[in-house]
C-alpha cells in the first residue's frame, strides 16, 4: 500500500529511550550533538568527544558558512582539526550495550508469551529488532534457539498487529543468520507465513514476502519455501497484482528469482505462468538440465499467445536437441515440440526455424540411431500439427533434393509408411495427409500419388477399424478431402466391398443425440459420390441408409439431435446422400419410386427448400425436387370416364364432356405429394419462386430448373405459365435472363422464357421491353446452337423477328 513505507526493518520504532529498570546510561555516552549514545566516539585536540559522524557534519557547515573550524562546545577555534578515535570509550559503550540488550532480551523472552499483553508484545518485538539492527555483534545472543521459536509464536496470535510486528522482526532476526532462518524453517511457520500472503492485510502480506525473501537467499531453504502448497502460485500472483504497493511487487519477484535455484521450483514456476526460468535453463542449463526441461515443457499446458512466445525462444533450441544422437535429449526435445506446434502461430515460428526436414529424415530414416516406433509417433504427430494449419507447404523444401512436403516423392513414402506401420502411428500420418489435402494448392499433389500408388483402396479399409477411434476418423477426413477428386474410385472401391460402406452408414446413423466430427466427415464423404451411380444408390437402399438418413434430418430439424460445431456440414451431406435417391426414379423405377412414396420424400424437401442460409441444403433440396417432379407425368393417375350411355351413344349431340374433380392442372391426373411428387400439390412454386432471387447462382439454377419441370412437353404448359404468374414468378425469371451470372442460367432461361412468351399477352407486355428483347438477341447471336434455336422462336413470340413460315402459308 503506498505510502505505508517499507517493512524490511530499517525504519525507526519511533523511540529513542531506553525502558525503566535497564541498566543505567552515562553522561559520557552521549554525542552532545546528537544526543544520543555514541557509536564511533572521537575527540578533539580540546578534549571534547563527539559522535564521528556529527562533528564531522558540523565542521563541513562551518565550511559552507566560511566560519573557521571551532569546537560545537566553547566555540573556540581549533588550530588541529584531526579527529582521535576515542577506543576506550567506545569499548565501554558497546560493553554497556551487550548488557543493556542482554537485560532487553531477557525482558523480551519473558514477554512473548500468547497470553500477555498486546502492548507488552509488541514492545519486546521492538527491542528485539532494535538489537538486531544497531548491534551486530550481539547477534550471538540474539541466535537463541528459544528467542526465534517465541517469536514464531507470535504468528498465531489473533491480533493482526502483533502478527505484522512478529514477522518484521523475524525478517530482521534471520537477515544474514542461517542458524535463525534454520530454526525458523522448523514445523510449519514456513506455511504459516505462506498463508499470510493471501490472508494478510497489505502491510501484512508485505512483510510476509520480505521474511521470504531472506529466507530464499539461503539455497537450502528453496525447496521447502517451494514445496509449501500454493507458495509459489502466491508470489507468482503478487508480481503481476495491479493493487499491491511496489516494494512487495519487487519483493516477490526477487523471491521467485532465489527459489529459481530449485529446479522442482522452476517447474513450478512454469506450471504457474511463470515459464521464462524454464525457457533459460533450457537454454543455458547443464544437458541433463536441458533434457529435465524440455521434457517438463512437453506435458506442460500453455495457452496460444504462449507456444508462440515458447516458440520463438527456445525453438531452435529444440530442433538441435532433436538432431543429436542422445534417443533421451531427441525424446524430450520430440515432446516439447509437439506441446508447441498444436497453434497455428507457433506452429509457423517452428517452419521457418527448421523443424520440417529434421522431421521428415526422423519419419523415413531407417538404419543406426533411427527412432523407435513410438518416438515416431511424435515426429508423425508434431508433422500432422503443423501441416493443418494451411501453410504453403509447397515452398519449404524438406528433402536433400529441394522436394517438399507434397513432392510425390513425399507423399509417396507417407503413405507407404502409413502401410508398413501400427495403428497408432498410422493414425498421425493420416492425420498429415488430412491436413496436406485440406489445403487448395496440395491436395491435387496428395491425389496424384495416391492414384499412382494405388493406395486407395488400403486407405477405404481403415474406414472398418473399430479398435482405434482416432485413426478411423483419419480416414474417413482423409477420403472425404479427396472425395471431389477421385468421386468415381471411392465409389468402385465402396461399391466392391459391404464392409466399409456399411461402416459409413453405421457411423452416420449412430444413436447420439450429439454430432461428432466423425459424423460430418462420414457424411460428407458419402454425399462426394457420384451421384448417378445407381449401384451404389441400390446399395445404399437396401442396406436401409435413406431411412435412417431421414431420421437424423428430422431429428436435427426438431433440435433432437445438435451440435453446433458440426451440424451445418452434416445436415448438408445427409441431405445430399438422401437427393440422390431422386436420381435412380428413372432407372430403377420399383424400388426407388416405392421408397420415396412410403416416406413421403417430396415433402421433406419441400421443408428443407426453406433453410435459409444454408445454400447447400436449398440447392441439393431443389434439385431433388426437380428430378421428383419430372416423374409426376409417370405417376399421376389419369381418371377412367365412365362410357356414354345408349342415347348418348346414338345422338351425339347430346352428350357433355364429363366432370371429373380433383384434376391436376398441369399433369392432368390425379396428382398428390406423396404418391406422384407433384409440386403443384405441394405448393412449392411460390417457395422456389423466393429462390430465384438468391444470391447464389447455384441455388437460383436448380429452383429454376425445378420450376422449368412444369412446362415440359406433354404438360399443359399454359397452365404451368399461368401457376408461376400467380406466384409473381415471370419478372423474376426474366431477371435471371438479364443478369447473365453464368451461361447454364442463362440457358435455362431462355428455355423459360420462349415457353412464357407462348402466351400472348404475357409476349406482348415483355416485347415492351428492350432489355429483356436485347438479351434474348444476345442469346441468338451468342450461345449454343439449340439454345439460339430456342431464343429464336422467343424472339418470334415477341415479334422481333418474322415468322416467314406463317406468311409462305398465307400466299399458298
């Protein structure tokens, strides 16, 4: 607390007279400048004696006033200045002393008693300290074992006062006296003083560091100081307190740098955020002592900011450990760098001080002083840390011959290593692998030589593993990565086997009410197949995968199944395995149309058309839809008329077109959602219409190539007109036109349109417009040969070009 003044025991005790009944003082004592018993006593050529240190002050003031030099006494001149050191007297003073502090420490110990007085308490503390101070030699005296146990004593007392005094006198008894500090470091008054840091008032909790502190400059006495629980994690907090006073701040840093000594106290240390003395015995220490470190470092939790920092001090430390011969040093050198490159930016600070190649020879390196499997294992771990921080690892050369981490060289041997290993190990290389193939400028490198190695079908074969959770998640990262790039060899491979297809519905379909990373990267690798590929959607059927993928979508949609972290990305692969069903209505027609009939297909996706920013699942669901609804003019059921009666049969004139209820307007059955996937039933045209507005292209697309399903050939495509008008649906469509994103829009969209300018007086209101006729020139000028066709026949609708067949037939 400032101001309060520093409690290292110099200050006075406020009095300079000596208590009744103490041996008496004598006149000759006394300095008659100071007015107090003299120390250095020295006389004058006129006989006077004075303190030295005061007459020598005097003669400097008659100096600086320009008066001649003369006794404080007569005030007569001196002609001899000098100054005779008065021995006898001085003896006698300090024999008066020791008899004097010996009667005070007699009257001391019969006073530090817990039952007495407060004030009679604390005046013998203060003549302890007043003779530990000014007379050193009867320090002797002063090392009685019993004395320095009573005030110990004193610690237990209720009254803080008394307790802050015990302990500024302690730190004065024990300065420079290791009898003291020994006999103070007896039973538990160490921990009791501990215990005031935290329970003390400020100027309590001062004087409890300066006690430590004397009692941490006698190596010895570290390793106690630092075995008392939370001592270490208390001074630790007083460095870095914003609210204690500077002289306890610097009191317990000094502390901490005494107790440095103890390497068990480093350790400690470190443990309490206080790293930088592990850092500098890593780097300056014995090699045992570099060895203890880096091993305690390895297991050692840090937070970011702090690998970053580690990093940058002692990481090329490290490397060079890790490149001796010593298996010891390399093993705690291999642990410490793997607790450090789990972060992104220590992870850097690592690249670029040199752990890659050291890294790669310990990986491949066969022969004398290679690692043994299990330090392999770190070497793989430290690598798959590193490369999953997205690095350009294509520039840091690992290799003799300038090759880099995604050389095929490299790769090569990864993956042949990852052949030839235990699961342990071969969970961290996949686990490389998974972090070089989440990188946009690697993967097609990982891919190559997996299709030149052919590796992939030993990679599918992990994705069976039961015993070893974490390399079974490797794998199925690993393949999910390179899924958009070998789509059609996973699928042979998965096809080929019941095994691991199997496994991956297994794991997506797991009774958790949590997803997990496992989950998402399962489902993501199954939704990256081709989707065409009707073996493998027959597959999946009749293993019941649709089903339970049904299941988890209702349950995340109902918010029975969560997880944050995951749920978006597995939400969008269930829902991508689940459209490709859609895929098989034309070719395998029994079993996939009965499928998506008894769960009501079209409705989930009609629901998951209405995910709002998450454009995944909006495009998958509306490209489901379209391929749903180009099956509804198969399945809609087309009613039986009943045959006209006799009369009618006769006179024909008669009879009336019969009235059938309940007729499709477009597909001119009977249509329903469940049965024949008609979106007019389903009302999904105004919910895609909402869609054409979206920002993504590739989600307007499939909304508009769904809504193009109603105006196909053998539909009324008047009627199909007519639906999306009332749903607002032609301005939009005739903005996707105009906006041009990208050719496949703008394709569809002019097939869209020539069918919506059939319609005349819709094509007489667009033909008003020259941005929309502008367009479908372009289109006929510019696009592909049956796209100009077809803008041609829109250019017809609206005039802009003359229907000659028409006139050739009227001249006929």
């Amino acid at each position: 607390m400032a101001g309060s003044g520093s409690w290292d025991g110099s200050q006075s005790d406020n009095s300079s007279q000596f208590e009744p009944g103490i041996d008496n003082i004598y006149e000759a004592f006394i300095c008659p400048l100071t007015k107090q018993v003299m120390h250095n006593p020295v006389t004058l050529e006129n006989g006077q004696t004075f303190e030295c240190e005061a007459i020598e002050k005097w003669f400097q003031e008659c100096r600086d006033n320009g008066r001649p030099l003369s006794c404080p006494i007569t005030s007569k001149e001196l002609s001899i200045t000098d100054l005779s050191p008065s021995i006898a007297l001085r003896n006698t003073i300090e024999e008066w002393r020791a008899r004097n502090d010996a009667l005070k420490l007699d009257i001391a110990r019969q006073s530090l008693y817990l039952g007495n007085a407060e004030t009679n308490v604390l005046l013998a503390l203060k003549n302890v300290r007043e003779i530990c101070r000014n007379i050193r030699k009867i320090r002797q005296r002063v090392r009685n074992p019993q004395l320095v146990r009573l005030i110990t004593d004193m610690l237990k007392s209720s009254s803080h006062e008394v307790r802050y005094k015990a302990l500024q006198t302690l730190q004065v008894v024990v300065e420079g006296d290791e009898e003291s500090k020994a006999i103070v470091a007896e039973g538990d008054t160490v921990r009791t003083i501990v215990k005031f840091l935290s329970q003390e008032p400020s100027k309590g909790r001062e004087a409890a560091v300066s006690v430590l502190f004397e009692l941490s400059k006698s190596e010895a006495l570290c390793e106690k100081i630092g075995s008392i629980r939370g001592a270490i994690i208390l001074l630790v907090g007083l460095t870095s307190s914003k609210s204690e006073n500077v002289s306890t701040v610097e009191k317990a840093d000094k502390t901490l740098t005494n107790l440095e000594r103890s390497e068990e106290n480093v350790r400690q240390m470190a443990t309490n955020g206080r790293l930088q003395p592990l850092l500098a015995k890593l780097l300056e220490g014995s090699p045992e002592t570099k060895v203890s470190m880096a091993f305690y470092l390895g297991v050692l939790a840090l937070n970011n900011d702090v690998k970053v920092i580690v990093a940058q001090t002692v990481g090329s430390s490290l490397i060079d450990l890790m490149r001796t011969r010593d298996m010891r040093q390399r093993e705690a050198a291999l642990g410490a760098l793997n607790n450090i490159s789990s972060f992104e930016g220590s992870a850097k600070v690592l690249i670029n001080t040199g752990i890659l190649p050291p890294l790669i020879k310990d990986l491949f390196y066969v022969g004398p002083n290679q690692l043994p499997i299990r330090l392999k294992e770190v070497s793989a771990t430290i690598l798959a840390n590193i490369v999953n921080i997205g690095y350009e690892f294509d520039k840091v050369p690992v290799g003799p011959h300038h090759q880099t981490l995604v050389s095929e060289e490299i790769v090569e041997n990864l993956l042949q290593l990852t052949s030839n290993t235990g699961p342990e190990i071969q969970g961290k290389l996949l686990a490389v692998l998974v972090g070089l193939t989440s990188c946009p400028n690697s993967v097609i490198n990982v891919v190559s030589a997996i299709r030149n190695s052919a590796a992939i079908i030993s990679l599918v074969q992990f994705v069976e593993i039961h015993e070893n959770d974490d390399l079974r998640l490797a794998s199925i990262k690993l393949l999910h990565n390179i899924s958009p790039h070998m789509s059609e060899e996973l699928a042979n491979a998965l096809r080929g086997t019941v095994g691991q297809l199997g496994s991956l519905v297994a794991i997506i379909s797991e009774n958790t009410t949590t997803i997990t990373e496992e989950q998402a990267a399962a489902a993501g690798l199954l939704a990256e197949l081709p989707e065409r590929d009707l073996g493998l959607t027959m597959r999946l059927l009749r293993e019941g995968a649709f089903e339970k993928i049904i299941s988890k979508i209702v349950g995340i949609r109902q918010g029975e199944i969560r997880g944050i972290r995951f749920e978006r990305t597995f939400l969008e692969g269930l829902v991508s395995i689940l459209a490709r069903i859609t895929f098989a209505l034309t070719k395998e027609t029994h079993h996939a149309i009965s499928f998506c009939r008894e769960n009501n297909i079209t409705s989930h996706f009609l629901d998951l058309l209405q995910s709002n920013s998450q454009d995944n699942i909006q495009m998958a669901s509306a490209i489901a839809l379209e391929n749903l609804s180009l099956e509804s003019k198969n399945l809609t059921k087309i009613p039986e008329l009943p045959p006209p009666n006799y009369c009618v049969s006769i006179f024909s004139c008669l009879s009336k077109p019969p009235v059938v209820l309940g007729i499709c307007k477009i597909h001119q059955g009977i249509c329903s959602v469940r049965e024949s996937f008609c979106l007019v039933e389903g009302q999904a045209v105004d919910k895609l219409v909402d869609l054409l507005d979206h920002e993504n292209e590739k989600v307007v697309g499939p909304a508009l190539a769904a809504l193009s399903t109603l105006l196909e050939d053998g539909l009324d495509v008047v009627q199909g007109v007519r639906l999306i008008d009332e749903a607002d649906g032609i301005t939009p469509i005739l903005n996707v036109l105009l906006e041009n994103r990208t050719e496949n829009l703008r394709i569809r969209a002019v097939w869209m349109v020539e069918r919506i300018l059939r319609i005349e007086e819709i094509a007489r209101e667009v033909g008003e417009e020259q941005k929309v006729t502008a367009a479908l020139v372009d289109a006929f000028q510019n696009a592909d040969f049956r796209t100009r066709q077809i803008a041609e026949k829109a250019l017809r609708h609206i005039d802009k070009i003359p229907n000659f067949s028409g006139i050739f037939t009227n001249i006929g």
